[in-house]
C-alpha cells in the first residue's frame, strides 16, 4: 500500500471558475419547465442506466453544458486517479494510516485484494449461518451494535423481508438508553436467542454497556452457555474472547464501519436472509463497482450524481437533500444514508489539513413516502429553502395488492412532478377553493395556494428490491459520496469530529457519583446539578 499525492485543490482549478461563471449566466436562473419546453429529448439524455438501477436526473437544474462543466471538474481534480487509488487498496485514510478497501469485500473469489482472507470469513461466517439457521433452535437474533455496526443490517434486513426465514426474528439494540435493551428483554427467552455483538474496535461505550447487560440477563434467565448464544463481529479478536465469546467473525481495519455491512458485520443480513442472497448482495455491490470502475465518466452514474451534489452544494449553495423512498422496507435508508454520507464528507479541511473555504457534506434527512408527504412535504413544495429530494420507487412489490401499489408510485411520481411544476397565482384563482373562508379575499387566499415549482428531484427507479438490487442501490451512494469527496479533496474515511463529545462523556460521566463541579462551564455545571439533584 502507498500513499497518493495530495489532488489539486478544486476551488483553484479553472472548472471551478468555470462553474462559477456558468453558475452567474444561466446556473441561477435555470427553469426546469423551460428546458422541457427547449429540448424534447431532455429526459433521454439525462437518464442513465446502471445495471438495474434506472436513473432519471431530467428534473435537476442542469443541461449539456453545465454537466461538461461538472466533468471538466472531475477530470481536473483527478477523479479517475482517485477511483483507481481506492481500488488499489492505497492509503486514502491518511489521518488513520488505512486503505478504504470495502470494495474488496464483495469482489469474487480471486479478485481484488485480500480475496483469500476476505472469502475464508465469507464462507465460515455463511456456514455458521447455514447452520443457524437449519437447526431452527434459534428463533431470535439480537444485534448489539451502534453507527456502523448497526444501520446497514437495520436498514438491509426490513428492505430485504421478501428473503428472510420466517421463523427468525432480528432485533438491533444501539442505543446506550437502556430503554431500549430492557424492553427487548422482558420479550426473549435465553434457550431460542443468539446475541450478536457487533463492533468493529470492541470498546464502544453503548455497544459494551448493551452486551453486558445482555449477558447479566442470560445468565440471571439460567442462561448457561454463553459461548453458544453469543457471538462477534469485530477485528478485536482478543477483547471478544475476554467476554467469553467463542464464534468471532472478523474482519480488517480496511473496513470503514460505515462501509462494512459487506463484512461480518452483515451476519444478521446473512441470518435473515440465507447465504446464497447474502451473496447476491455482495454480488450487486461488485456490479456498481464494476459500473462505477469502467464506464466513462459522462455515463457513470455514481460520478454524475456525486457531481450534482457538487453543483447544488457549492454554486446553488443548496444545504440539504431529502431522501424519500417509496417503499416501506426502505424506511431506515435515510439514517443509513446520514451516516454513510455525513460521516464521510461532514469534514472542514482538505487533505493537507488547510481549512476549506467551499461548503461540504449537506444535511441528508428523509422518510418513506408517502408518509413524508404529510408531514414535511409542505415546506419542500412551499418553504423558502429549495430542498433537492431523491425519490426512489420500486416497479414490482413483493405483496399482491397491485392497486395499494400504483397509488404508492402514482405518490412518487405526483410528488416529483408537482414540485417541478408548481401552480401559478392565476391557476390557482381559477380554481374553487374546497373551503373558501369567507375572511379571507379570493386574491390573498390564491397567493396562499400558489406554488413557485422548479423545485429539483432524481428519481431512481428499480425493477425489484431484490438482494442484488439493494446491493447495487447501497454500492451507488457509496461512490456518489466517494465521488464527492475526492472533489472536494477531503478524507471522506476518518471520523475525528465524534471523537470530542465521546472523550467529554467519560470525563463526565464519573462526576454524576462524586458531584464534583470543579473545572466545569457554568451551563454544565448547572445543568449536571439538576441532573443529579435528589
Ligand atoms: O460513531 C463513530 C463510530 O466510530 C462509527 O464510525 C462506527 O461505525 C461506530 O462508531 C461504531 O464503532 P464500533 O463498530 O467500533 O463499535
């Protein structure tokens, strides 16, 4: 493994000064209903296919030249040089001193780097599953892990229901509220439960404080074989017996927790789903990196939507992006989404360390639909803040009720359309208000039912939410917010900013027994007090 040369700073290369320019003649005033109007073709040349993943980017605020803008920019900031460092294996978590090789972890058997050791795990951990799952003594699983060590299989296993053994039952603990735990607990029994502690280093506060109260419940219930009913995921072998597990699925330090649903840490996915699916969703992924390794850049759908986050986050200076998956079993997608891209790319220097003076990751936050649309749907057709939404939309559900389906994607599809297009002030004084009030005059209440439009989407749209496809789905966003990241020059593989508050905790944390005060700000202090206040 070596280490690269740092790339070119993208706010001093001549496309960034391009973009701006383009941003100033035509960026700002762009009107997504005039470009319909200008270019019949538009939806064909701005939708892209990526194994079956369909992508239609028609409803952004772009066209032909500000994507050849966009592309001068990835060329030069070296975007082809940095896709080929991350598959190499090289060292692009520089502040760590690791490689960001996840993209090893779903290549075939005698591909990539690792293979022998990352196919050894595969396979041991899938026959461990096997036999889970065969001998049916076990009925329920219970992931104790937080951040990375639980969103992928806690957003995979519900999106993926259509696959799982009926008589497994996963459950994910994160949170260090007891709350949580304790309430699971009250439901299980010792005899049909396997615990699975899940964490990468094996010292995370929640994920310990969870294990061992789990492992107080086994035994206090006449658990008496430990070694049976608990098992890890971890690289921290060693701290994983000292609990008294036997079975430990490892894996590298090359894996970013946030990038590691395709490790061992997928052993619940496994669990739910069978080995053969478990490879199928290893086998989507490879198909994205596949995609995202060899098709050029202007079809590449990982560098084109990475590059859109570019245009929106740092000429349109747009701070969010709503996800909004219609289709329940995605519901945690947008929590998986907040860490894989906030996590990587929330940074505020460049690789060099120099402060940056451009904007990075946005805000990424979202619902199923159509439940979002009656909660916050109303800002984003209405609010002051133009808020780009990804739809996601599933041709083919794996339940029979075809009408309950149309309306869910005849949703999707409104949505995307309606804040595209918008209602005038003329439209809307046309139509009969439902309950036109008699306080208010037929002008203000039009001005009321108005609606700017313009407002941008991607949709995404898949056959089927298969094993393969998800894969294919989650590869996606890996390298769009990989692709965002190189941009910006920033190592999207290192968490510093979680360090801070982590390290105040185990400070505090003693001073809620002594109530010592001393050396605490006034907020703190005062706030500690009525804490622990009898
Ligand atoms: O939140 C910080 C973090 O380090 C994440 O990156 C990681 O996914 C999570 O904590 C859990 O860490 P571990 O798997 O080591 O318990």
């Amino acid at each position: 493994m070596s280490l690269r040369p740092v790339p070119p700073r993208c706010d001093e290369t001549p496309a960034w000064a391009a973009l701006a320019g383009h941003y100033q003649a035509h960026g700002r005033g762009f009107d997504l209903r005039e470009a319909f109007a200008r270019d019949p073709q538009r939806f064909e040349s701005l939708s892209v296919e990526a194994g079956s993943i369909f992508a239609d980017l028609s409803k952004n605020w772009l066209d032909a030249a500000t994507l050849r803008c966009l592309l001068d920019l990835a060329d030069q900031c070296g975007i082809q040089q940095r896709r080929q460092s991350l598959m190499n294996g090289e060292v692009l978590n520089t502040t760590e001193g690791r490689a960001a090789l996840h993209t090893a972890l779903r290549a075939p058997r005698g591909q990539g780097p690792f293979s022998a050791e990352v196919h050894a795990v595969l396979d041991a951990m899938l026959e461990f599953v096997e036999g889970v799952r065969q001998a049916g003594r076990i009925r329920h699983v219970v992931n104790i892990g937080i951040g990375g060590s639980d969103l992928g299989p806690q957003m995979a296993v519900p999106a993926l229901q259509a696959f799982t053994h009926p008589d497994l039952t996963l459950h994910f603990i994160s949170n260090v509220d007891a709350h949580d735990i304790t309430h699971l607990l009250r439901r299980l029994s010792p005899h049909d439960t396997l615990f699975v502690v899940a964490s990468k280093t094996f010292t995370t506060q929640e994920t310990m404080a969870n294990a061992h109260a789990a492992k107080a419940w086994f035994k206090a219930q006449g658990g008496r074989d430990i070694g049976a009913h608990f098992v890890a995921t971890t690289t921290n072998v060693a701290a994983a017996a000292d609990f008294g597990i036997r079975t430990t699925f490892g894996f590298w330090d090359w894996v970013g927790g946030r990038y590691s649903l395709w490790s061992a840490i997928g052993l619940p996915i496994a669990l739910a789903i069978g080995a053969q699916h478990f490879r199928d969703l290893l086998a989507g992924a490879h198909a994205m990196d596949q995609h995202f390794a060899h098709t050029p850049l202007k079809r590449n759908l990982p560098i084109l939507l990475g590059l859109l986050d570019i245009w929106y986050r740092n000429f349109h200076h747009l701070s969010s992006r709503n996800v909004a998956p219609y289709y329940q079993g995605l519901g945690r997608l947008p929590a998986y989404l907040q860490q894989l891209e906030m996590e990587s790319n929330g940074k505020s220097v460049n690789l060099r360390g120099e402060p940056l003076e451009f904007a990075t990751s946005p805000v990424i936050w979202g619902e199923p639909g159509t439940n979002g649309q009656h909660a916050y749907f109303q800002m984003l057709h209405q609010g002051t803040d133009v808020i780009p939404v990804e739809f996601i939309l599933v041709k083919t559900p794996f339940h029979d009720l075809v009408e309950s389906h149309a309306k869910l994607l005849a949703n999707g599809l409104a949505q995307a359309q309606a804040l595209m297009l918008g209602k005038n002030t003329d439209e809307a004084r046309k139509e009969t208000p439902p309950t036109a009030s008699p306080n208010i005059d037929p002008v203000t209440l039009a001005h009321h039912r108005t609606f700017r439009g313009n407002r941008p989407s991607t949709t995404l749209v898949l056959d089927a939410l298969t094993p393969h496809s998800l894969g294919q789905l989650l590869a996606l966003y890996e390298h769009r917010v990989f692709v965002s990241g190189a941009i910006w020059g920033i190592n999207s593989f290192d968490q510093w900013g979680v360090e801070l508050g982590k390290a105040m905790c185990s400070k505090l944390l003693p001073r809620f027994q002594t109530g010592e005060m001393t050396g605490l700000d006034a907020s703190t202090a005062g706030l500690l007090r009525r804490l622990i206040s009898e």
